[in-house]
C-alpha cells in the first residue's frame, strides 16, 4: 500500500487538465466542425486542415458523445452543446437507412459511401443519441437510443443478420470486442437504469470471461464459443488495447455490482496484457502479439497506436485508486511518461496516432478514417476526474 500524500496527485491533475482543456478539445473546436452540412471534419493533418471531407460514422458518433459528455460532466458550456447537437442532427438526417443500419462512411453531404457489416457504427450513434437526450431535454432521442440497442442486441452475435457471410470452412468463434463493446453501451444508455438489462449485463460478463485464462495470463482475442482455444493465428492473437479496455469497462460494473471477484479478475486483465503487451526494449505497447510465440501475421504489429495507451492510462489509474498498490502506479506512470513524450503535440495540439516500434512518428496526421475526438479525451477527462477525486481522499 502506498499513501496518497506520498503521491504528486495535484501535478498529474493539473497536466491532464491543461492537456484536455488546452490542446486537445480545443482542436477539435477550432477545425472539425462543417457547420454549413453539419457534423464534424474528421480526417485532420497535424495543423488540423481537412485532407479529405468524407465523414466516418464511428466518429462522429464518438465525437457527438464527447462534446456531449463534456456538457454533462464539466460545465454546461453553450458551445458544447452546440457541437453535440450539430453532429447528433447530421447523424440522424444522414447517417441512418432505411433498415435502421448505420452507414459506416458518407459524404460531406451525408451521401452514402460504405456500409459495413458489424454493429459498431450502431453502437457509436446509439451512445450519441442518449448522451444527447440528456443534454438537450429531447427524451425522443434517448427512446431512439434504447431501440437502436435493442437492434443491435439482435444483430450482436450473429452478424449473418447483417447480410455477413458465413462459410462452411471458417471457424466458429467470437470476438472479445463485441461483448465489451455492449457492456460500455448499456452503461452509457441505462445508466441508473441498468437494472432493467441485468440479463444482458450478465451474458456480456459470462462472454468476456471466456477469453481470459489465469494459467496462460492472457486476455484472447478470439475464442471458440465455449472459450476453448482455437489455434490458428486468429485464435492466439493478442490484442492488449483491447484487453485493458474491456478490463475497465469490466471493473466499472464489478464496482457497480457489489463484485469483488470480479474487480479482480478486471485486475488481472489489465496487468496481463501490459506485461505481455509492453515493449521492454522501446518502451510503449504493442498493437498485436502471438500468445503461441508466433511472428503475428498483422504487419502492423510491432507499431505503437494512440488508443492503446489512452486505455492503459485510465485502466492503471483505476487499478491503483482501488489496490493502492505502488506497482499499479509505477505502470501509471510509464505509460504516463512514454505517452506524452511519444504522442502529445505541444505545437499544434492534440496527438499523434501511430508511431513504429522505435517511437518514432509514422504519421503526421491528427484525425483519420478511425482517430478522432474519442479516444485522447475521453482517457484524459477520466483521468483528470479520477485524480481530482484521490485529491480529495488525501
């Protein structure tokens, strides 16, 4: 155990404020929104120009979410309502067909460009439309909210509804990032509610479970439906951003839940996956590994991503402010350390997105078809909320 009084609580709070609140929110202010069409310019180069205008779903419902979140949670800044309303308005004039899919790519216009054959698209707008019906006194949009998930509940595990190939060949298995996925959207439209979704809080929990082995201490990404091991490059792949998401989305219902089992095993997905996952030569986590020992078949893999550490920042954090164990603010503080010296741009503001194993930057880019006004803020409002909070404590 270590005491918070030992602890530079009030410096690391202070750096998470200033980083939100002075270089990451207000780039996406200044250059992401189209307020001729509506909604948000994604794609950004380091100084925040528009290189391409085409609008990704996943994040303008991320980026509709934040600003709208930032309104509940912070201050009831006018502006930031007004950004959250400017993307759920675009969303749901343009985004939605016919069949209640959610178009994964659209225009500046908000015509159709692609639709995928997943439930994420769904699940980012469905989180947008409730965190904005609480902001903005529009119940229909929380009533649409629930009807989104109630779809997507349907389509979750069985993406064949979606018009998804299956094959005859192909190994029948599940993937880590849907039962996560479900467990952060139900949160975040039940809220106080949730007690009304208990049996699909309580499969997503069995789900997420069957990818987690104490013997091997890892997190799988995929496994056969009874959580046996499936060998094949896909079945041992580690995906450790993945894993300390999904362990403090796990940890918020143990919390919530009264379950102390379950606050463990949370645990022990975060510190699994960054001992597995962390590059000890370099520094700064992995995006993919082979449980096998394998040369993963991703080409990518060896390359540092910004989410990755985004997740690891909060999940550490949240570990120590329950364990208080020193361990768990050591790993705070190298994820810490590596992170903004790595991925912060003291220049223009916001973060860099990818970096090659070295640390060294591989591209300039602010914002892309899948790096937006997600990530970065959420992990730091989370942070600067959970040291204000050990601040108090001491």
């Amino acid at each position: 155990m270590i005491a918070l009084t030992e602890l530079p609580l009030s410096n690391y709070r202070q750096k998470y404020e200033q980083e939100l609140f002075e270089r990451v929110i207000p780039f996406w202010e200044n250059y992401s929104p189209d307020r001729e069409n509506g909604g948000y310019f994604n794609c950004l180069d380091r100084s925040g120009k528009a290189y391409d205008r085409k609008k990704y779903v996943w994040l303008q419902g991320r980026q509709t979410w934040m600003f709208a979140k930032l309104y509940s949670t912070v201050e009831p800044k006018a502006e930031w309502r007004n950004l959250a309303l400017l993307g759920i308005d675009f969303l749901r004039n343009r985004a939605v067909n016919t069949d209640g899919r959610v178009y994964f790519c659209v225009s500046e216009t908000g015509e159709p460009v692609y639709l995928q054959r997943k439930i994420f698209s769904e699940c980012f707008y469905a989180m947008a439309l409730a965190e904005c019906g609480r902001i903005s006194e529009r119940p229909e949009l929380l009533r649409e909210a629930e009807e989104m998930l109630a779809k997507i509940w349907e389509w979750a595990f069985d993406w064949s509804k979606l018009g998804r190939p299956s094959f005859s060949g192909a190994d029948v298995g599940q993937s880590l990032a849907v039962p996560m996925i479900l467990l952060n959207l139900i949160d975040e439209i039940a809220g106080e509610g949730w007690a009304r979704y208990r049996a699909e809080i309580d499969d997503c929990i069995r789900r997420v479970r069957l990818h987690c082995s104490a013997e091997e201490r890892c997190v799988r990404e995929f496994v056969a439906p009874d959580g046996s091991v499936i060998d094949t490059p896909e079945g041992r792949l580690l995906n450790p951003g993945h894993a300390i998401e999904a362990g403090w989305f796990l940890q918020h219902w143990a919390q919530r839940l009264q379950r102390p089992e379950l606050s463990q095993l949370a645990i022990d997905m975060v510190h699994w996956s960054f001992e597995l996952g962390w590059d000890y030569e370099y520094g700064g986590i992995y995006y993919f590994l082979d449980v096998g020992g394998f040369s993963p078949t991703q080409l990518e893999w060896f390359m540092k991503l910004w989410w990755v550490h985004c997740e690891a920042l909060y999940a550490h954090l949240l570990n120590f402010s329950l364990t208080r164990d020193p361990a768990d603010w050591d790993k705070f503080v190298r994820t810490d350390t590596y992170t903004f010296e790595h991925f912060s741009d003291p220049q223009y503001g916001e973060w860099y997105g990818y970096l090659d194993r070295r640390g060294s930057i591989t591209h300039s880019l602010k914002g892309g078809p899948y790096k937006g006004c997600f990530h970065v803020p959420r992990a730091l409002l989370l942070c600067w909320q959970l040291l204000q909070k050990l601040e108090t404590e001491t």
